[in-house]
C-alpha cells in the first residue's frame, strides 16, 4: 500500500490551564507534511458552517408591523430589538420549534434573563441586553426559536403558519463564534518534518469546544466513507506481512522512532531491524547487548523508557496481542526503581562510548 507507514497523530492533547466552556486549545501530532493545514482548514470551515444550534427565527412585537417601526414608550425601535436578540445564547433540547414570551411593563432596562420558556429551552446568559422601557411604555413580544446550521435568511425563514404580526428574521445558528489554527514543526524520534496542528475554538457556551471538534471530525468522516471504494478487510489482508497475532496493545504498533532515545541508541535499533516496539520487548537485554555498538547506558535508557509504558523487554505476544510477561522480563516497576541513583554501570559504558556509530542520513 502507498500510504503504508504514514504518520498519524496518535493522541489529541488539550490546553487545561485555559479550557472554558467558551474556548478550548486543542493540538495533535504528528501529521505527514501537509496534512496539518489540510486537515486544520477542514476543520475550521466545518466548525464555522456545520454545527447545529438554536436561533431566533421570527418575531412578534405588539403594535409592530415591520422592523423599522419605533415602539411608543420604548427607547430602541424594532430593529435594534432584533439585533439584541441576535446576542443572546439559546440551548434547545428539543428538535422541533419552540415560543418564546416577553412581556415588561414597568420602566426599566430589559434583559434576557426576563425571557419566558419551557423546560426544553435554555438561556445560557441572562445579562444580554434587549431594550429600555420608558415610564408608561411596555414591550410585549412573541419569539420563534428554531434550529438549524449556519447563516438563514429571513426569506427562508418565513413560514405563513405563523400567522398575522410575525416578522420573519435572518439568523446565524452556529454556536461557534470563531476558530484560529496553526501549523508548525514537529519532531518524532530524529525526524523533524512533520506537522503539528493546534487548533482554538470559542463558542458561545451552547456547545463546549470540545464536543463542537468531535462533532465536526465525525461529520468529515462521514463525508469521506463514500470516496472509499474497497473493503476494509482487504485492506488488512494486504497490509499484513506478517503471520503472527495482530498487535492490540497501542503502543506495540508504534515505531521506535517515537521514543525520542538517544542517536545512538536510535541507531543501533534501526541496525538491528527493530522498527516498532512490539519488535523491541520481545529481544532480551543479552539479545540487545549483542547487537553492534550498544552497550550498557543504552539499554539501561531504552529500559527506563519501556517502563513508563509498562513494558520491558524480553517479553511475549499472546494470541490475543497483549503483551505479557516472558521467562526473562523484569517488571516495570522495578526498572523504575532501579533506574534512579543507580550509576554502576558508568564505568562499563566508558569503553563503549568509544566505538563510534555508523553514519546515519536523516
């Protein structure tokens, strides 16, 4: 296969520190050059067209026949109304529309807070301004609340079932509010050419930022599924070059690149044919020590390394391809353990470090 050890980002890390339910910085890595922005732009347009939220879709104001028509004892006219109404973050539960009432008769200042719904409608921010009542003015009105994707306009908006006074209203329905990505480098193992796509999101608070970049993932997905045309267990059959039990633990397909070791130790892998990790806990440390130029310091890191991911070598594939204990494994822990203040091996590593590496081309 052509695309036969692309690189995949293998985990998606998330900004802690800033996440709201507002915004969220989210990165992965590593891409193949190129994938990043292609899939950063995919991504940003998706998030800005294609999540569903909750709008304004016409409006019922007593006394009112168009949206340029002042209201007697009210300080903004129909228009600004509208635009305010614009502000405010619904959440409807439901699929089909809702109605919602405001009715204010004292003078005052009028807020989204003062909006009656149902249980199915939530308002997320009750502070948004809509309009100032004057003494002895009063503002009664009648809302559509409706879902949909994207920008509508009011034409389409329009519904003659609404009856006489409804002023048909354009409205934005995405509850992202904005998107920034960027690409940059990133490194795996010794190789520095790969993509790394960090990507920002604000939304209004209808939809956390993580669940509107699930939503739009899955959306793409969807929308790729039709352009494949072969079986994916064909696929399998044709990648599969080995006869041995399919690799289930994560980290077991992963190459050895990824463990960011040493140039030395990195190359004294690549020399000895072990390209994954599945590869590699399954060589005991005499097995590694034969190999050409490694010696003690570097079995000893890549030990440590294989043990914060609770492996070690000299360990066995099942038929399931979970990795388990073999006859000359050492636990995980106890590498950890042993690892620290534990500096015997030095002097044997002097000679070693002497006998320089193969030269590499990267």
């Amino acid at each position: 296969m052509l695309w036969r050890g692309f690189q995949k980002p293998k985990r998606l890390a998330v900004d802690t520190e800033t996440l709201t339910e507002k915004y969220g910085k989210f990165s992965a890595q590593p891409f193949e050059r190129g994938f990043g922005t292609t899939v950063g732009n995919s991504l940003r347009r998706t998030l800005l067209s294609s999540i569903e939220g909750a709008a304004v879709t016409a409006v019922k104001i007593e006394g009112v026949l168009h949206e340029f028509q002042s209201i007697t004892g009210v300080v903004e006219d129909a228009t600004d109304i509208i635009l305010n109404l614009k502000q405010i973050p619904f959440k409807l539960n439901g699929d089909g529309p809702k109605a919602l009432y405001l009715r204010a008769d004292q003078p005052g200042v009028v807020t989204s807070g003062m909006i009656e719904a149902d249980g199915d409608v939530e308002i997320l921010d009750k502070d948004i301004y809509i309009a100032t009542v004057s003494e002895g003015g009063k503002l009664d009105m009648e809302m559509r609340l409706k879902r949909g994707r994207g920008y509508v306009s009011a034409d389409k908006n329009f519904d003659p079932d609404l009856g006489i006074g409804f002023i048909p209203v354009d409205s934005v329905h995405s509850p992202v509010r904005k998107v920034n990505y960027a690409v940059e480098a990133a490194r795996l193992g010794q190789i520095t050419d790969y993509d790394k796509l960090t990507i920002e999101i604000w939304t209004n608070g209808t939809v956390l930022p993580a669940d509107a970049l699930g939503l739009s993932a899955k959306l793409m997905k969807d929308h790729m599924t039709i352009f494949i045309n072969f079986e994916e267990e064909l696929e399998s059959g044709l990648d599969g070059a080995h006869d041995g039990p399919a690799l289930r633990n994560d980290n077991l397909n992963r190459s050895v690149e990824e463990l960011e070791l040493s140039v030395r130790s990195y190359n004294c892998l690549k020399n000895a044919n072990i390209s994954t990790i599945g590869e590699l806990i399954q060589k005991t440390e005499a097995e590694m020590l034969k190999t050409k130029n490694f010696g003690r310091k570097s079995l000893n890191e890549i030990k440590e390394i294989l043990a914060q991911m609770g492996l070690s070598l000299g360990m066995k594939i099942d038929d399931q391809g979970n990795p388990v204990p073999g006859p000359t494994s050492v636990l995980p822990a106890a590498t950890l353990a042993a690892s620290f203040g534990n500096f015997d091996d030095e002097e044997d590593e002097d000679e070693d470090d002497l006998v320089m590496p193969e030269t590499e081309n990267f």
